[in-house]
C-alpha cells in the first residue's frame, strides 16, 4: 500500500467574491495526477494551497502527516518542489545560477554543480548553460525552471513536484519529450506529480488519475479511461469522439457545442477578478 504523502481534509480559502473548496484529496508517494478545469475554474489556486503558497481558512492540509504550514521552509523545500506558470527571475541571472536555487535548502551541497548540470540535460537545456536567463524565450526558460525543480528534488525519494502549466510555452514535439522526462524523474524516484493542464490528451496519456475542477469545486476525480469522457463533456461544454488507442488506453477529438453553464461561469469568473 501506497504511503499518503499530501492530505486535504474540509479544506477551503478566501477569493474575491466566492467561495473556495471544501477539498477532500490525498496524494499518495508516486501518483500522477492531472487538474483540468476551464479557466478561471481555480486551478492554480488550488495548486498554491496543496504548495502551502496560501492557507487553508477552515480544514486542514497536511505534509508527510504534519500541518502544512507547521512545516520549516528548508524542510518542506528539500520533500517538495513548484512550478509556477510564471518564470520571472531578477537581474539577469546566469542559467545555472536559476537551477542552482533549487539547492538552497541543501547547504552546504557539494554535489550541486553536479546536479545542476544533470538537470539542465534532463530538462534538455543543457545548451543553455552560460547564457543570462532574462535573454531565452518563453520555452526556453520554462525548461531552465523545470531543470531547477529537477535539481531540487534530484537525490530524494518519494517527495512532491506540483506544476502549473508546465508545457504551455513549448512546441508540440518538446510538449512530449519534457512530459516524458517529467514522468521519467518522477517515477524513477518514487515522487508524486500534481500538474495544472490545458490538454486533455496529455492528462489522459500520462496521468493515472484526473481531477476534474469548476467554479473553485472538485467535480470529479476520475480515472483516465473512456469513464472520464462523459465528466469531460461537462465540464468543458464541448463534445469528445473517443479514439481507442489500445490497452484501455484512449485519445479525443473536440467536437463543438454549447458551452456549458459551468465553463461560461468559470470563465466569467476569472474575467471579473482579471486586472
């Protein structure tokens, strides 16, 4: 049996002008899973809560067993690691200094250029190296921070990656190899993945677990079969043909209709609450 790595009990927090949660998850060492959801749904949010980047207002949320926000910041670093949709780093700093600060809760960390460099080739940025991260791309700097949780989490077993939108920035064929390589890592180490996606296909090819969320709520939690295409449907308003792949393995198409009074409210939502 599987070993409960991250636990939300009745847990909620405050947005502007609605309510959040409750949310009742676990996270068990060595699970995929996938939050999907259309925007504004509360994603991110969601993510920032299970990282203890917000506090929970009424519930609980716990790490390893112990309250998340009882944590020490450099023991929660060195048991759990997050991407941001953002990647904005200050004053021009060089792409291996960037990785290097997924080692800061580990001084001193002899074995830090080491793993930085192991990283950045994981992350396929190692050409990156001598180059100032404000001069990359968009992609090229996602793949310079997915290299610094990488190093983060590189020589430890059974911690936590969350990423939010990890992919968004790159080119199809780089989506698939860094999803690979995010997969890769994880499993190798035992650590458990939670990712804030857009494509549900991705979800459905990588993930062993889908969590389906609209207007701050979990509406499902499903598994990524021909099950979790009629709760799909729903949630994003839209039409799905499904393409058996094989072994109960499945793909979809978009088929167009009405949006569904979830997403239009979800959308609504992030549009009211949008600077």
């Amino acid at each position: 049996m599987k070993a409960r790595l991250l636990c939300l009990a009745s847990a909620t927090t405050r947005l502007p002008g609605r309510g959040f949660g409750p949310f009742n998850l676990a996270v068990e060492a060595g699970e995929r899973i996938a939050l999907l959801g259309p925007s504004g749904a509360g994603k991110s949010t969601l993510l920032k809560l299970m990282a203890g980047e917000r506090s929970a207002h009424e519930g609980t949320v716990l790490f390893e067993g112990k309250p998340l926000q009882s944590w020490r910041a450099a023991a929660l670093a060195a048991r759990r690691a997050v991407l941001p949709q953002s990647h904005s780093v200050a004053f021009g700093m060089p792409v291996e200094l960037v990785v290097a600060l997924g080692r800061m809760a580990r001084e001193p960390d002899p074995q830090q250029p080491q793993i930085a460099v192991q990283a950045l080739q994981a992350a396929q940025a190692e050409h990156f190296v001598g180059r100032r991260f404000d001069t990359l791309s968009g992609g090229e700097q996602a793949r310079v921070q997915l290299a610094r949780v990488f190093a983060q989490l590189w020589d430890v077993r059974g911690g936590l990656l969350l990423v939010d939108e990890p992919l968004s920035a790159l080119d199809p064929g780089l989506q698939f190899e860094l999803m690979e390589a995010m997969q890769q890592f994880t499993r190798e180490r035992g650590h458990a993945l939670v990712a804030v996606l857009h494509d549900i296909n991705q979800a459905l090819a990588g993930f062993e677990r889908l969590w389906l969320l609209s207007q701050g709520r979990l509406q499902a939690d499903v598994p990524p079969d021909v099950r979790a295409v009629r709760p799909l449907e729903r949630l994003y308003g839209i039409g799905l043909r499904r393409v058996d792949e094989g072994a109960g393995s499945i793909a979809v198409l978009a088929v167009p209709q009405l949006r569904s009074p979830a997403a239009s409210a979800d959308e609504s939502a992030a549009a009211a609450h949008s600077p």
